[in-house]
C-alpha cells in the first residue's frame, strides 16, 4: 500500500467504493497501455511537463 493510499484509508470507511476499486485494479499494469498516447509526452517540445496519463484516466473515471 502507498503512503498516500495509507492516509486515503484512515479518512474513508473499509467499504467505500474508491477503496473496492482501488483494490480491484491493478493501475501498474495499465501504465504501459497509457504511455504515448500524447503526443507531447513523446516530443519533449519543451514546456510545461505533462500530466501523468495515470493520473489523468483516475481523473476520467471520477468524472463519470
């Protein structure tokens, strides 16, 4: 477990959606399927970083 999913755990109940589907998902496995999908990820055009694809597909999937 991460920290961040450590401290997440204390402020949510055990059966909290989130924590099911953090539990059901393996998010690793998922980064390599998600790594170039943009295109300035890919050409280091200079500029801001951008997100991380991980993070940005959570960020979806909260959304619906």
């Amino acid at each position: 477990m991460r920290f961040g999913s450590l401290e997440l755990a204390q402020h949510l109940k055990q059966n909290n959606v989130l924590m099911k589907i953090d539990a059901l998902i393996d998010w690793g496995a998922l980064r390599p399927m998600l790594t170039g999908l943009y295109k300035r990820e890919l050409s280091n055009g200079g500029g801001q970083k951008p997100f991380d694809a991980l993070m940005i597909l959570k960020a979806i999937l909260l959304g619906q």
